[in-house]
C-alpha cells in the first residue's frame, strides 16, 4: 500500500458511530464504495445486492474477441434481464445464431454490420456505430461484424437467467447433424460437408466486410416491415437544469416490442430525482462518472450503493429511489426495463398534483416547500 493510499484508506466511522478496521481489508473495493462502508444515516435495514460490476465477471476469450456476462447468477435480483458486453477484433464474427430471449444492444465504441431474417423471409442488413442501438425479436437469426475500426457493444435480452452460452449457433448444430441429413437437406453430395467445423464457432476472425450495398442480399420477399436500428443519439433529448434523457420505446423504435430504455445524463452536481417505475424492475448500465442511488423499499427499508463505469445496478418494481452525481464529470448510465413503454412516477410531480393541504398536513411541510411544489408540476433532473 503506497503512502497516499495509507492516508486516503477509509475507515467505518460516523460521528462516534463505528471504529477503525485495521484489516485484512480491500482498500480499493472501499474506496470505490463509501456508501457501504459508512452508509448513511437514512439507510436502515436489510435489502439485496444491487451491484454488479462487468470487472468481476469471467471474460470468455475467443481469436476474435471477448464476451463477459452479468446474469441473475452473478446478480441473484436481476430477474427480469441479463446482459452481456462484448469486443469484436476488425473483421471478427459473432456468428449466426438466435436466442429463445430478445436481444436489445447499444453501441459503446466503434462499428459493426448486423443482418437478420424474419419468419416471412424477409431480410435486414445495416451498419451501426457508436450510440446506435439495434433489436432482434426472439427466435429472430441474426449475426454481428465488426467494420474496420472494431467493435464493441453492450447485449441485454429480456430473461435474467439467459446466457450467452446457451444460444442456438449454425455451427453447432451443422456438427450435430448426421452429413448425410446435409446431403439430404441441401440437395447436394455428402462429401461437400467434410470441412464443416467439429464444434461451435461463438465468435472467430474474419475479413473486414465490403461496403454495405454491396454485401445486400435482394429477397424475393422484401425487408423486414419495422427496422431493427435505431439511431439513439441522434434523437432530441429532453434537457432540464440538471441532465439530459433520451427515451427509446416501442412508440419511437417499433420493433423493440418487448425493452424500453432511457440514455440518462447527470450534471456534475444533480440528481435524478426520486422517483419509481410503476411497470417493471430497472436494470441499469453505467457508462461513465459515477454516482450512488438509493433505494427505499417500504417499512422503513433503504439502501445506498455507489456506482461506476462498467456496473450493472438493478431497482426491483416499484422501489423508490434516486441516482446522483457523485463526481466532477457528468454521470451517464442506461435504464433498461423489460416493458413496451418507459414509465415512471415523479416524487415532485405526485405531490405537486394532490391538494396542497392534503400534502401538507402528512409531512407537515414549510411555506418554501409548498411554494416551490406549486410552481412545479414537471418531473426533471435537479
């Protein structure tokens, strides 16, 4: 431990509450999670991990890259949604494949080609780059390229048990398929199959595809009625005094029928305010800054976590809370929910639409506070 860790070296004490701990100890882990350490005097009682960092998940790596997963395994509460981060090398594949769970992905670095082909067999084939999303319906045959740059993404499919080592993959089930099944399937010579791969191929090195009309495929029944790309960052995002969201739905991404999100940004300094979500749990993906959210169950349960880039955070149904910004840089994260629509409920906006004197009589507020609840009556960031 250098000497500038030893005077930094936290220690779990409030007030005259706690007492030094002289170790065996992981100083880093506290560093990053003071919130923990020395919760805050409102936290009380017990509630579940709602933290997982992508860095304490098992990297699986592949000649052409590298996948690592965050599930209800490595996150027991994280029922309703997974989610994979994955690097492919210029060129690579992520080979052809479908899951039995949606796939919902955003782009974090970089450039990749997608393809898709949907039960009436029509097709779909696009490039996406940084902050661009894409969305495969289950059962829905897709693949992903990486372009020149390389590629990297983040997955989240609607089952918080799925696994990227579950899925159906070509490869895979050309080597469990008797060849002279192929011959039969193909209209063509049992020998033809003798170089197809022993095992899965999951994710391989490739050529830098061709430009992008040129790799089209025209079929006979057209492309897929609703696009599976949407350009997430060039949406207009609804701006407040203390951040910026952008919503993604099935009302502005048709096909995302079964995954609604928000790309939240929070000023150094402001919060997302309290608030719930009166659909589905929140699943969440922090991409830069970092920050603490606290949770409040009910009977007067609450939580406080600290989170930075690369940690999945989770907000069973329902639960009260609020995300804020922590550091000196701006806080951006994703809210993912496993829902058609992007719902929430303000704790601003709930008080500020009851009759004042209701609301004052149950928390016994001030003449500043009713004030400010009567000129405000719009959820924002603060």
């Amino acid at each position: 431990m250098t000497e500038d860790t030893q005077q930094r070296v936290p220690q779990p004490i409030r007030g005259n509450m706690g007492g030094t701990d002289p170790g065996p100890r992981n100083v880093a882990v506290d560093l990053q999670n003071p919130n923990m350490l020395t919760r805050p005097e409102t936290d009380s009682g017990t509630l579940p991990n709602m933290k997982f960092s992508f860095s304490q998940a098992s990297m699986r790596l592949e000649e052409g890259g590298w996948a690592r997963e965050v599930t209800q395994r490595e996150l027991p509460i994280a029922t309703t949604l997974a989610g994979v981060n994955m690097r492919l090398n210029p060129g690579a594949i992520r080979e052809l494949h479908w899951h039995k769970q949606s796939e919902w992905a955003y782009v974090l670095t970089g450039r990749c080609r997608i393809s898709a082909v949907d039960q009436e067999g029509r097709n779909f084939l696009e490039d996406v780059s940084e902050g661009d999303l894409w969305f495969f319906p289950a059962g829905i045959p897709h693949h992903i390229q990486a372009l020149a740059e390389g590629v990297e993404f983040l997955l989240v499919f609607d089952d918080g048990e799925f696994s990227e080592n579950g899925t159906f993959l070509i490869s895979d089930w050309f080597a469990h398929t008797p060849r002279s099944v192929l011959a039969k399937n193909f209209g063509i010579a049992e020998e033809n199959f003798t170089s197809i791969p022993e095992s899965e191929l999951y994710i391989f090195n490739g050529s830098v595809p061709p430009p992008l009309e040129s790799d089209r495929v025209v079929s006979p029944s057209g492309d897929v009625p609703r696009t599976f790309k949407h350009r997430l960052l060039a949406q207009e995002p609804i701006r407040t005094s203390g951040g910026t969201a952008r919503i993604v739905d099935s009302t502005n991404f048709a096909a995302s029928t079964t995954t609604s999100a928000a790309l939240v940004e929070i000023e150094p300094g402001g919060i997302r305010e309290l608030h719930w979500h009166p659909t589905n749990d929140e699943w969440q993906y922090y991409l830069s800054g970092q920050g603490r959210m606290g949770v409040f169950a009910n009977s007067g349960v609450n939580r406080t976590f600290d989170y930075q880039a690369g940690d999945v955070g989770y907000v069973p149904f329902a639960m009260g809370h609020y995300i804020e910004n922590t550091g000196s840089t701006p806080l951006r994260l994703l809210e993912m929910f496993k829902a058609p629509r992007f719902a929430d409920i303000s704790l601003v906006q709930w008080m500020a639409l009851t009759p004042p004197e209701l609301v004052r009589h149950h928390l016994n507020l001030n003449g500043v506070v009713m004030e400010s609840l009567r000129k405000d009556k719009s959820p924002v960031f603060r």
